[in-house]
C-alpha cells in the first residue's frame, strides 16, 4: 500500500485468514507507535487488564500472587509482553505469544535493558493455531490479545483449552462490547449510539485494492459467554472495571468521561473443566 494514501473505512465480512493477516501487518507497522504512546502507562512489567488501569497485582483474577510461583501460564496476544514479566517477577513460567514480529521485538527491547530480571520464551505464532502441546500451561491469560482481532474466537478458545490442564484458569480482556454501539471517541460525541449493537459485521480499514489492512470483530456479550461456554469453559465471573479516580489519561475512545458512565472493558475469568 502507498504509505500516504488513508485507508477506506467501513464493515463488511473479513474470514478468518484475512484478518490475521491484516492484524501481522498492522501490529508490525504500528508496534512503535503504539509502545511509544501506551508504553508508559502500561509500564515494563505491570500486568494491565485495560484502558482503566485495573492490574493484576491488585485484581488477582488469576489466583492470590503468591501462588504462581512455578506456574506454567500462556499470555495470548502479548504485545512487547509487559503482563508476562509481571508475572516472571512474580516466580511464574510464562511464554509470551503474539503474531506480531514487531511487538515481540519491544518485548526483547525491554528485556535487554533490565538483564537482571528472569528471561522467558517470546513465541511468534497465531492465537488460532497454539504450537504447544496439550495440557502445556496451568494457567492462560490476555489482556486484550487477539480476541478482538480474530474472525472465529471460538477456534482461539478451543487451542486455549487445549494447550490449558484440567482445572486451569483462564482469563482474558476484550473491549466491552457496549462499546460497539457507540462512536469511538473519548469526548460527548462517544456518548450517543450510533451503531447497532446486534450488527456483527467487522469493523473493516482497506487499502486501495480492497485488502484489509486492520480488522476488529464484535461480539455481544451473550456471543462471548456462548463462546467461552462451546468451547469447554465454565464462566466463573465477568468483570466490568470502573473508571478509576485517579486515572485522567484518555486511550483512544477510552477516556475519564465515558469510563465513569458506560464499561469500557469486559474481563472474562474462565476455567477449564
Ligand atoms: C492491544 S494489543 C495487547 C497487547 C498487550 N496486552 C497490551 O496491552 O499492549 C493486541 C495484541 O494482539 C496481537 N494479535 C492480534 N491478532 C493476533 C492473533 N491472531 N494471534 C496472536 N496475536 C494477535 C497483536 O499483535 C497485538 O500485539
């Protein structure tokens, strides 16, 4: 694509191939964007479940902290992998997964300046094809990885399952999908629906020859927990964080606004039966 021409925006269906791949290019184009403008506030190794700030040290959706030492986790969509150097800093195993070469490049970026800290695998593959064997990981997580770029979530929640233990925790965070039906904006024009909420079709950007160049895939949340359900989970809470007080900073459509009158982001803890 010629780098200066806009992408066209607009939603039609995008399968499953298309929309990896247009998530591997965009994430690689934009990694450095991306990490120079979230990076601070997502830190080297905090573990944030969203835009609100909300952190595992503080939620501990995957269990109390103390016990994931030794733990064997998957972190789905990691990004330069701040949540699974949290969780190494905690004495857990984790591998860092992402389709994006780039991102995992930050990953690899952070970790060469502090070589102190505990080293672990970074593995560049698609969340729908998990190259791990079953019953590899006690606990999985995804703080917004894949899930909302993905056409077939159920095929991602299927590997999660496979590659999970029995009785293993699985948690992960999407865009809530309230969200769908409003403009993405941070300021009053993001307040007012403007969209179905019940109109699946994704949310396409295309380049000059009808290529897909970012997809993101809605899901209600009914889809989702028939999701989480269909592919062997059993739901064990849904979490709606709120807008915090002390947080002022905007993302994107995310901002102090909207977090303290519609949920911004929806958490999903699930366990393998
Ligand atoms: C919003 S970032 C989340 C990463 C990190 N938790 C963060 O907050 O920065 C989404 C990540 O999902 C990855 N991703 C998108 N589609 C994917 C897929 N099909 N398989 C694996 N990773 C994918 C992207 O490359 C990107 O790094």
């Amino acid at each position: 694509m010629n780098q200066h021409t806009e992408p066209e925006v607009t939603r039609r269906h995008a399968g499953d191939t298309e929309s990896s791949r247009a998530s591997r290019g965009w994430w690689d184009r934009n990694a450095d964007d991306y990490q120079r403008e979230h990076g601070g506030f997502l830190g080297d190794d905090r573990f944030v479940w969203g835009p609100e700030g909300l952190d595992e040290e503080e939620a501990g959706l995957l269990g109390p902290a103390e016990g994931l030492a030794g733990r064997r986790v998957l972190e789905v969509g990691a990004g330069a992998a701040q949540c699974s150097r949290w969780l190494a800093s905690r004495g857990a195993r984790p591998v860092a997964l992402d389709i994006s070469r780039r991102q995992l490049r930050h990953a690899l970026r952070i970790a060469e300046g502090s070589p102190a800290s505990p080293a672990f695998p970074l593995v560049q593959a698609d969340a729908g094809a998990l190259p791990f064997a079953a019953g590899s990981f006690d606990l999985a997580c995804s703080a917004y990885g894949a899930l909302p770029f993905v056409a077939d979530p159920v095929r991602v929640l299927r590997e999660v399952h496979r590659v999970l233990r029995p009785g293993g925790r699985w948690v992960f965070s999407v865009t809530h999908p309230i969200r769908w039906a409003f403009p993405d904006e941070p300021g009053p024009e993001g307040l007012t629906v403007a969209a179905s909420y019940f109109d699946r079709t994704p949310y396409v950007e295309q380049d000059e020859r009808g290529r897909a160049v970012y997809v993101e895939h809605h899901r209600t949340l009914g889809d989702r927990v028939r999701d989480v359900v269909a592919s062997g989970f059993r739901l064990v809470d849904l979490v709606e964080p709120e807008w915090p007080e002390w947080n002022r900073r905007e993302w994107g459509g995310w901002s102090p606004l909207r977090g303290r009158l519609i949920p911004g982001t929806a958490i999903f803890v699930c366990e393998r039966g």
